[in-house]
C-alpha cells in the first residue's frame, strides 16, 4: 500500500508516500503553501496499490481510493477478527 495526495481543484502532488505520516506531512506542507498565498489546499490523502497510480489516473475521479475508506476497512477487519476469536471461545468452552 502506497500514499499520494489529490484534490479535484488542486490535482495530485505526484509523490508515491510509502507512509501515511509521510502523505500527511506532504498535505500539511500543501496547506500552509496554499494559505501563503492566500488560497487553501483541497487535497487529501488517497491510498494507491502501486506506485504508478501516482501519476496516471482519472482526473476526475482521483487516483486510488479516499485514504479514510482504507482505514475504515482495517477497522472493520479487526473487529471481525476479534469477533471470530470470541466466538472460537465461546464454543470451547
Ligand atoms: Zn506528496
């Protein structure tokens, strides 16, 4: 799993982030450049599979997916993980 960064008005800033921190610190610099100027950034953190999606994508649409869908699935995968060790419990004993 790989970070950029992509804002419909503002477009990507073309890096492959192999890091959530490193993609954050990428928006928060886009952000205060952005306000130097007085504008603002609407990029946000997306999560691509490889690092090529970085730079071809649909424009419109983005590359990868919303990086808080990913986080979200982690989430919901752990719960279930978790549930399914109760379970497994639960039957053994
Ligand atoms: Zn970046």
């Amino acid at each position: 799993m790989y970070y950029t960064t992509w804002g419909p008005v503002r477009g990507g800033c073309g890096h492959v982030h192999r890091t959530l921190s490193g993609a954050q610190a990428c928006l928060a610099r886009d952000g205060r450049g952005c306000r130097r100027q007085g504008g603002y950034s609407d990029r946000l953190i997306r999560a691509i599979a490889n690092p090529a999606e970085a730079r071809a994508y649909d424009v419109t649409r983005g590359p990868g997916q919303p990086a808080k869908a990913v986080r979200l699935e982690r989430v919901v995968m752990a719960t279930e993980a978790l549930t399914d060790a109760l379970m497994a419990r639960l039957i053994r004993s």
